[in-house]
C-alpha cells in the first residue's frame, strides 16, 4: 500500500512544481521506503527467529530447568509474583512488572515556526520477576524482550491532569529547569501531559522464552529471591505458547511484506530523486539560501520519515497484541 500511496504522490509533482517541493517530496518518500525496507527485514528476521525459536523449543517445568545446564534457551510459563508489588496508575492495578511513559507537550500559536516541543520521562521495573509453576522459582528479567501485556494510554490538558501526573509534570519542570525556561521565552506553553502505561498484573500467567542464566555467586537478594537462577526474556507474553509463536509469525510476514514493497517502491522513485535533486541544484540560488533550505528539507523529510516507521511498524505491533491477547482470553 505504501509504495503505491508514494508513487500516486510522484504523479502530483513534476516540471511545473516548484524545485524546492519537488525535491523535498521526493526525498520524504524515497527515505521513507529506504527506512522501511531496512527496519522491516530486520523485524522480519527478529520475529520469525522467535517464532522459529519457540516452535523448536518446548516448555518445561522450572524445577526441571534448574536441574539442568546454564546459558542455553528456555521455554517457561508460571505464575508472575513479586515480593514488592508495584501499583499501576492509569488502572489502579498491582503488577508484577511494567512502564510508565510521561509525556509533557509545549506548545506556541506561531504557524509559520515550529509549534511544538516534548520531555519524556520513563518509569520501568521490568526485570526482578519471580516466577512460579509449583515446582520452582526464577527471576526473569523481561527489561529486553517483545512483550505481549496488557497496556493504556490517557491524555489530559495541564489544568485537568490528576494530582500524580501534575506531580510527575512538577518533577519534569525542575530537572530540565533551563531547557524549559528558554522555551517559555520563545512563547511555549505547557498545553498537554500523556501517560502509557504497559504492566503485567500480580498473578497472571506468563509465558516466557529466553536464556538461563545462573544467580549471582555473592546472591540475589532483590525481592527477597536469594540465589535464585534468572531467565533473559526475549519473548515475555501473557498469551499461550500457540498465540504467541502465531503472532511473532504474522508480525514477521507483515514487516517483510512492508520491506519487499518499500523496495519495490524505491526501484521507481528513484529515478524520480534524481531528477527532482538535479533540478533544485541547477536553480540558481545564494550559498546561504541553499543550506537554509536544504536544512528546513532534511527536517521535514526526518519528521516524514519518523511518522512512516511509527505508523507502519505500530500497526503491524497491534496485530500481533490482538492475536496473543485474544489467545489469552480463550485460553
């Protein structure tokens, strides 16, 4: 879809459009496929390497595992618990593991500049999972795994935000101080706070596929699991065994669907680059103007090039939380 959507955009420009627009078309489109054929086979890879992974291997019981050789992949599935349980605050739910990530939007009423700028802050306790089947015990450390939780985002206007995130909001105000000053001088506002919350509820069953590590020799004394062994998740899924492997599956399919398509897409319009860059070249302009326009068309096509990889590869993420989640409700 996305190379067709690019190559009806090369049909909109040409010899009569301005050089100017037509280079910086050409360069958002022609990036846009390059980044999505690059990304899409390396998510294409990741994917299908777990799914082939989990297929290969079969789940054991964690008093098993412990019995056997370290540094080798696992597959396990118990119940999340751990000793200090942390309280999600978007759902009000206790959970085993999770994130947290605040946005604060500024923003000005100039349309001819740019509007908008953004702090970020993130809260994660993501590793220190305890793990338990009956027969055994584990920390798994999902810190770097594809995870299939549970999550919710929700927005507020400054003025309206609950007393938690206004605080997170204050905290935010203090440690970047500076930045935020020089900001408000130029005419930015504080207008929005978003929080997105990704957690993995106190007792829930979960799925893991990852590689055994023994504890450390001085112990493990975190959440009160002295020595015990720990899981590196590299799938971390509130789903079956089966959805999960069938969503890894349909990920990997749909990123290198995107990726062979880009790359189709890219073989026609590049011809389409060349042309456009040749002819904003020729134009006859000032040095100075042509690295203020060059720079206004890198920024714009990076933006252009950003928004094509979230939405792309965001949606083909969607698809596969439905499968494992709906998975996790029939299960």
């Amino acid at each position: 879809m996305e190379p067709g959507l690019f190559l009806i955009l090369a049909q909109t420009c040409g010899p009569t459009c301005d050089p100017w627009f037509d280079a910086l078309l050409a360069l958002a489109a022609t990036g846009s496929l390059f980044l999505v054929t690059v990304f899409g086979f390396w998510v294409s890879f990741e994917r299908l390497r777990g799914f082939r992974r989990i297929r290969r291997l079969s789940t054991e019981p964690i008093g098993t595992v412990l019995t056997g050789p370290f540094d080798r992949l696992v597959e396990l599935r118990g119940q999340a618990k751990r000793a200090t349980a942390e309280r999600m605050l978007l759902t009000d739910t206790m959970a085993a593991a999770g994130k947290r990530t605040i946005t604060v939007t500024w923003a000005r009423s100039v349309f001819w500049k740019d509007r908008f700028r953004f702090l970020r802050h993130e809260e994660s306790f993501l590793n220190q999972i305890v793990l338990d089947d009956g027969t055994g015990q584990i920390l798994v450390d999902a810190s770097d795994a594809h995870r299939y939780w549970l999550s919710k985002v929700a927005n507020w206007k400054i003025e309206e935000a609950p007393d938690w995130a206004r605080q997170r909001y204050e905290e935010l105000r203090q440690r970047h101080g500076d930045t935020i000053a020089s900001w408000e001088d130029f005419g930015f506002s504080a207008r929005s706070i978003e929080v997105w919350e990704e957690y993995l509820p106190i007792g829930s069953e979960l799925f893991v596929a990852g590689r055994l590590q023994p504890a450390p020799e001085n112990g493990n004394t975190v959440n009160g699991s002295l020595g015990l062994a720990t899981v590196r998740a590299e799938v971390a899924s509130l789903g079956r065994e089966s959805s999960t492997a069938y969503a890894l599956l349909v990920e990997g399919i749909l990123a290198f669907l995107a990726a062979a398509g880009a790359a189709v897409g890219i073989s026609r319009l590049t011809p389409w680059l060349v042309g456009t860059l040749v002819r904003y070249l020729a134009d006859q302009q000032s040095w100075w103007d042509r690295v203020v326009q060059g720079g206004i068309m890198l920024v714009i096509s990076a933006v252009a090039w950003w928004l094509t990889l979230l939405v792309t590869f965001g949606t083909i993420g969607v698809f596969g939380e439905m499968i494992t989640l709906r998975g996790r409700k029939s299960a």
